[in-house]
C-alpha cells in the first residue's frame, strides 16, 4: 500500500468500522463479532513492514506491504469487511 506507517496508524481504527481493534508493533487484531448472531465473534490479523519508497521521478512515495490473514472469517463476512475497509483506505488522487 502506497502509505506512510503513521498514516496507516492513523487510519486503521476508521478502517475496522468499529470492530475490536488490537495493536501491537506491526501487527493487528479484529475482532469480528456477529451481532444478532449465535456465532462465536472470529478474528482476522493483518501485518505490514515498510516496502522499498515507490519513485516516479522526483516524487518518492512511502509504501507499506500488507498481509492481511482472514482465513477464520466466513466467505460473506470476510467480503463485507474488505469492502469497507477498502473504501475508507482510498485516498483521492488525480
């Protein structure tokens, strides 16, 4: 993600929508709770570590790679949450 990590720090409690957000040096936990549902809640984790600067001439932008592990969210859920999460990490450009 083309992203400071103080930036990213600053967006990422926006981006979880109010799910239980954990943080802990360059790592993160949701909790996922399903409200109105017998389910137990399910957590996602989420990494990142600084990436080499993207340079496009004299611009020089700070990126960060980002793994995201949503192997215990359901299907339907796991696409909900990305969605979200996506459209408030967007920033406007062009």
């Amino acid at each position: 993600m083309t992203i400071t990590e103080a930036e990213w720090l600053r967006s990422l409690p926006g981006a979880v929508a109010g799910h239980a957000l954990s943080i802990e040096g360059r790592s993160a936990r949701i909790t996922i709770s399903n409200a109105g549902n017998a389910a137990p809640p399910r957590s996602l984790h989420i990494t990142w570590s600084p990436a080499i600067d993207l340079v496009l001439g004299s611009i020089r932008l700070a990126r960060l790679q980002v793994a995201f592990d949503l192997t215990s969210i359901p299907p339907e859920t796991r696409t909900a949450f990305m969605r979200g999460f996506d459209l408030h990490m967007q920033r406007g450009g062009g």
